[in-house]
C-alpha cells in the first residue's frame, strides 16, 4: 500500500463521518422546532381553555369595589365625626300624622249600623241542627 492510497482510504472515512454528523445535526434542528411547536400550541389551548384574562378582570372589579368602598367608608367617618362634633340643640320632632289625625272623621255606612244592631248572643249556626246534619253524614258513609 503505498502513501497516497493510506492518506485516501484514511480521509475517506473521516468525510463519510461528517456527512453523516450533518444528517444528525439537520434530524435534531427539526426535532427541537417540531418540541417548540407542539408546545407552543399546547400553551395556546392551555390558556385558551382557562381564560386568565376572565380571571384577571374579575381580579381588578374585586380590587376596585374594594378600593370604592374604603374610600366611601373614610368619607362617612369623616361626615359622621364633623356631624358628632356639632354642638346643636336638638330640634324637636314633629310628626305631621298628629296634627291632622284629629280633624280626620270617617264615613260609616247602613250596612256596618245593621251589624252593629244585631244581638250579641245570637249565634251564626245552630249547634242541634249541625250535630243532626253530621250524625246523617257519617250514617252514610258507613253504609
């Protein structure tokens, strides 16, 4: 064997060894870009399904009723304690319903002075006639 076929059998597989390491290096690029794909679309139905932002906006109506009402508080505490600090004699109280409840007359009809009329012991049903009428309905039945 002489040099020049030792050095081209000798370069010939270190040729064929970076052919093959480009092929290699070409399968795992689109390997890795192919991952970062199905991730990326993973990530979107993800976040799509649970809706961060429908979370995020009932976050910030929470936060801002939260901050409205402290702030509607420290205004009342502050009306309430200028108000307790006054010192005014009570006024008194008048009621408009008595002052026009004695001038106020009510109508009456004929039928409520019939009503009126009428004896007090005299009874709506008699009991001998209701006791006869129930003793006949439960005869009925039981015949």
């Amino acid at each position: 064997m002489t040099k020049k076929q030792f050095a081209a059998k000798r370069t010939l597989p270190a040729a064929r060894r970076a052919v093959g390491q480009a092929r290699w290096r070409w399968l795992l690029s689109i390997g890795v870009l192919a991952a970062a794909f199905f991730c990326a679309i993973f990530l979107v139905s993800y976040v799509s399904k649970h809706a961060p932002s429908s979370r995020l906006s009932t976050y910030v109506s929470r936060m801002t009723t939260w901050i409205a009402e402290r702030r509607h508080r420290s205004t009342n505490t502050a009306k309430s304690a200028s108000i307790a600090n006054k010192e005014e004699a009570e006024q008194p109280i008048h009621f408009e319903f008595y002052n026009t409840l004695p001038a106020m007359q009510v109508k009456t009809t004929v039928v409520a002075t019939e009503a009126a009329a009428a004896p007090a012991s005299a009874s709506i049903v008699n009991a001998g006639e209701l006791e006869k009428e129930l003793a006949s309905h439960i005869k009925k039945k039981r015949k």
